[in-house]
C-alpha cells in the first residue's frame, strides 16, 4: 500500500508527468490572464463604456493595467468612463488581483469537480505553495478573508463620504476604491487620485489599511489566524512581518524629514497633514499607486527612495507585486553571511536553503535586467521625456504599482506597448520564473570546478 505524502509536490511525485507539462503551467497562467485583458479591452471599447469614443491602443492599456492592478491610466478614469466602464474596470481589479486560480479553484469545488493534476500544479505556483493538499483550502480563505476585509472598508468609505456625496454616490466610490486599495491597483475616480484628501485621517487609514492588508500577503493572514502566536508563526510570516513594519517606518521618517520644508508637497501643510502625507507615500510605492501628495513635485531624494520601494514591492501571495520583500531581506541576510564567512544563511534559527537563495538572486537579477531594457526602449520611443520620469514610469510598470510623474498620458504607441509589456511581466513574471526554478534537471556529466575572480 502506497501512503499519500502531502509534502511531496507533484512534480517529484509523478516526474514523467512533469516533463509532459513541462510549458503548460505558466503557459495556462499567462494564457488565463491575456484572456482576461482581451475580454477587458473588448468590454471597454464599447460605447456605454466611455463618454467619448477611445482607441484600441487605450483600451488595451487600461484593461492591462487593470487586470494587472497596476493603476497606470492613459485616460481619466473619472471623466472618460462611464459607470458601466467604472464597473468593468473594478471586475477586472478584482480578478487581476485575486488570481484566476483562485476563482478557477473555488468554483471548481463549488460545482463538485475535481482537481486534477495539472491544475494543482499550475494553482501551486499561482498560489506559491509547496503542499498540494491545501490548495483547495487556501484559495477558499483567499475568497473569504478578501471579501470580508472589502465588506468592512467599503462600509467605512461609505459612511465617511455620505455626508458631501451623498449615499449613492458615497457607495459607489466606497466600492470602487476599496477594490482598487485592497487589490494594490491604485485606479482612482479623480485625476488627482487621492490629493484632496490629503489630510483626511479616515481615508488616509482606510486606504491605507486596505492595501497593507493586501499586499502582506494571505499566506501571512492564514499563518497569524491559525497560530495567534508570534513563536508559532512561520519564518516566512516572522521576516514579512517585520521587513513591512522596518520599512514603512524607516520610509514614513525619510519622507517627512525631506519634504518637511517643500512648498510644493508638506510645507503648507499643518503637523497633522504632514504625518499623515508622509504616512501615506511611504507605504503607498508598495505597489499601491494612489497618491496624497503631487509626485512630480517630490524632492529627487523622495523619488530614489520610492524606486527602491516600488522595486521591493510586498509580499508572495498578494495582490502585490515587485521581487517581493522577503525576497530583498534574504539577498540582504545572503550578503551578510557572505562577510562573515558563514557557510550557510540562517534566519529564526532556521537554515534557507542554497536553491532559495540563487532563486532570488534570479528573480532580482531578472527584475533588473527587463527595467534596464524597457528604460532603453523608453529613451528610444519618448525622446522628449525627463530621464528620471522614463526611470519613475518603468519601475512603476514592473512593480505594478500605477504611480507616475506624469508621463504616462504623454506616451507614444510604442511606449505604451512597452508599459504594457512591463505591466505583464511584472505581474506574471514571478510566477512563470518559479515554476520553471521549482523544476531542477539533473545532469549527468559535471565539470572541474574553477576559482573565478569578482569583484
């Protein structure tokens, strides 16, 4: 009798399988969501979508950004679409942020089917689990946890804008931005975003609150809800936990002593609305993409820190995206073992193994290198964008966070089909580059080792 072994993968279960769907996972991911922004495009192209008639070119870039919750807009979100385009946008949030899989997994249970083992593969790397057999339970927490999280700030919002909106317009608004917070998109309904409310503590920590929430991660969610106990928490949950307090923090000061004296962002501003501003930037370049203050008006300082933010990104399993936190912390931990000549990188008591490290060490390598390409291609396309705005706008694109100095509405075809390439590959990427890294060949023949120098 052969014992079921939750633990083992499927693909070091069945490794003849594995070679057979060797391309089909991230083949059926990316597939999954270019279906999505077609159906999208073609959604918002319809007159009841818009006010005035969009090209397709604009529609597509909408329904990209959309789907995968970047927030990048070519045209107003507010004053060009209509509400049934409003709508289609925040459907398409939801989705993009969420997952496909998620849906696909839920409502294949819900009908009383079976997953089989292709789709448990291709939802192990969506969801970037190791156990097969908690699929179908993490993609209903997933649901569930998300869904009553937007419940509350949609709740919130509307009360808080009843009173100047009134309540159906208030509800309309609350929804819309809670699906955009929470899923990390950054859509707005004014082409300010957020800077009317610059000052305004229940939008600033509702918002907020929403896209932290999200972006941290659910596999963190599900750690803290079943454990309760920082002991028992995973090393995973523990280095999250902490990376996303030390670096809002260390951002929230940076900010606030920088553009305490700009006339143009904190400066008139009263003590109050200078915490609360500075709050909301530092945490906001975390694939967020809303906005208190103007960017373009930001100190330089202010702008290089938030390209390391928008590049960090949150955490695996979330509506976020960027090489992800924990990704940064082990590269920085790797590096510091390295100096003190320690043989292996331990956290929480805990050995990470070599193949993690050279996994992030990839994706950050590759994260890279596609910025300094689309970056290239940018200065091509836009010869008469700023440098530092073609920089801003494509660590924005890849990080999926939707933040930009401007540029965005000023760029030629071919630099929106750049932006929209890096919007994909920022969201899917990771994804892709993890099933393909959780797929080791063995070799056969090796090689005499050589000394190399570096450095």
């Amino acid at each position: 009798m052969v014992m079921w072994d939750p633990s083992v993968s499927p693909i070091e279960r069945h490794p003849k399988a594995a070679k057979k769907i060797m391309a089909a996972p991230p083949l059926i991911l990316c597939g999954g969501f270019l279906l999505l922004i077609v159906i999208g495009t073609c959604l918002l192209k319809l007159p009841m979508a818009t006010t005035t008639p969009i090209g397709w070119v604009h529609s597509l870039f909408t329904a990209t950004s959309a789907v995968t919750v970047t927030g990048l807009v070519v045209q107003d979100t507010g004053t060009v679409f209509t509400t049934f385009g409003q709508v289609v946008i925040a459907v398409l949030i939801q989705c993009g942020g969420l997952g496909l899989m998620t849906f696909a997994v839920v409502t294949l249970v819900a009908l009383g089917g079976r997953i089989g083992f292709l789709q448990r593969t291709v939802a192990i790397e969506a969801f970037n689990q190791t156990d097969a057999s908690s699929i179908v339970s993490t993609a209903k927490s997933v649901l569930l946890f998300s869904f009553i999280v937007e419940a509350i700030g949609i709740l919130i919002l509307t009360v808080h804008w009843s009173e100047t909106l009134g309540w159906k317009t208030s509800l309309f608004h609350g929804f819309f931005y809670t699906i955009s917070a929470f899923n990390n998109a950054g859509f707005a309904l004014s082409a300010d975003s957020l800077v009317p409310y610059v000052a305004d503590p229940v939008v600033n920590f509702t918002i907020s609150g929403l896209f932290i929430i999200g972006g941290l991660g659910f596999s963190v969610w599900i750690d803290l809800m079943k454990n309760r106990r920082w002991a028992r928490l995973s090393p995973y949950s523990k280095m999250m936990i902490i990376g996303t307090i030390v670096i809002n923090l260390v951002a929230l000061l940076t900010i606030y002593f920088i553009e305490y004296s700009n006339p143009n962002t904190l400066g008139p501003l009263s003590e109050t609305g200078k915490w609360l501003a500075s709050w909301f930037q530092a945490v906001t370049p975390r694939t967020a993409g809303f906005n208190t203050l103007a960017i373009d008006q930001l100190e330089d300082a202010t702008t290089a820190l938030m390209l390391l933010l928008m590049f960090i990104g949150g955490g695996s399993l979330s509506t976020a995206s960027g090489i992800k936190v924990v990704t940064f912390m082990l590269l920085i931990f790797a590096t510091y073992a390295y100096l003190r000549r320690d043989s292996e990188v331990n956290v929480f008591k805990r050995e990470i193994p070599k193949d993690v490290i050279s996994k992030a060490l990839a994706l950050t390598m590759i994260s890279i290198g596609v910025t300094w390409l689309a970056i290239f291609g940018l200065l091509i396309s836009e010869k008469h964008a700023d440098f530092l705005d073609v920089v801003f706008e494509a660590v924005s694109a890849l990080g999926t966070v939707g933040l930009s100095r401007g540029l965005t509405g000023n760029l030629s075809n071919t630099g929106e089909f750049i932006i929209i390439f890096l919007m994909f590959i920022g969201r899917l990427g990771p994804l892709t580059l993890a099933y393909f890294l959780a797929s080791p060949r063995s070799k056969k023949v090796r090689y005499p080792k050589v000394k190399m120098t570096v450095g």
